[in-house]
C-alpha cells in the first residue's frame, strides 16, 4: 500500500490521531458542559418555585441549552467512533496507476 501515490499511510494515520484527539477534546468539553447543565437545573429545582413565572423562563432556556449539548455530545461521540467511512483503493485506467481515495464522514468535531 506505501506504493500508492498521494497520501502515504503513515500521513494518513497521523491525520487520524489527530483528528482523534479533535472529537475527544469536543467529547470532553461536551460532557464537562452537560454535567455542569443538570447541576444548574437540580439547582434550580430545588430554589424556583413553580408558580414564578421568571424562574420558570430560566429553567425553559437552561432545559434548551442542556439539550442542545447533549445533543451535541452524543453526535460527539459518534463522531469519535467512526472518524472516517474507509479508504479505496484502485487503479486508474487512464493514468495506468494504483490510486487510493480516503473517505471521510462530516465531523461534528471542530
């Protein structure tokens, strides 16, 4: 396979690693915001009273903000699993050459 001209395999597992270490610092952050999000609605429950209609706005929009971000987290982490959908390799009729082709899936990682 290091015959194949374009990305060699060692580059190609470097962009790996670092695209890795890209969707798990974003998985971290991302847990790190979740947790911090059900402690402020635990918080929340036990302070607000139910009949208060700010209380009850505030607790709407960090509701919102706690599933938009674990949302985020779980794309994330999917992110995290599978950065890449595979490489092809094959060969180019026209150029008479092996060729190989790394496809990769939109990361939600940056």
């Amino acid at each position: 396979m290091s015959s194949l001209p374009g990305i060699t395999r060692q580059d190609e597992e470097k962009r790996l690693q670092h695209t890795l270490e890209i969707a798990q610092r974003k998985v971290d952050a991302n847990r790190q915001s979740v947790q911090a999000l059900a402690e402020e609605l635990h918080a929340m429950q036990e302070e607000f009273d139910e009949n208060d209609k700010e209380a009850q706005a505030l607790w709407h929009n960090a509701d919102a903000r706690f599933k938009f971000v674990n949302q985020d987290l779980r794309r994330a982490e999917q992110a995290r699993k599978k950065p890449y959908f595979g490489r092809i390799d094959f060969r180019d009729k026209k150029l008479k050459k092996r060729r190989g082709l790394l496809y990769r899936q939109k990361c939600h990682c940056g």
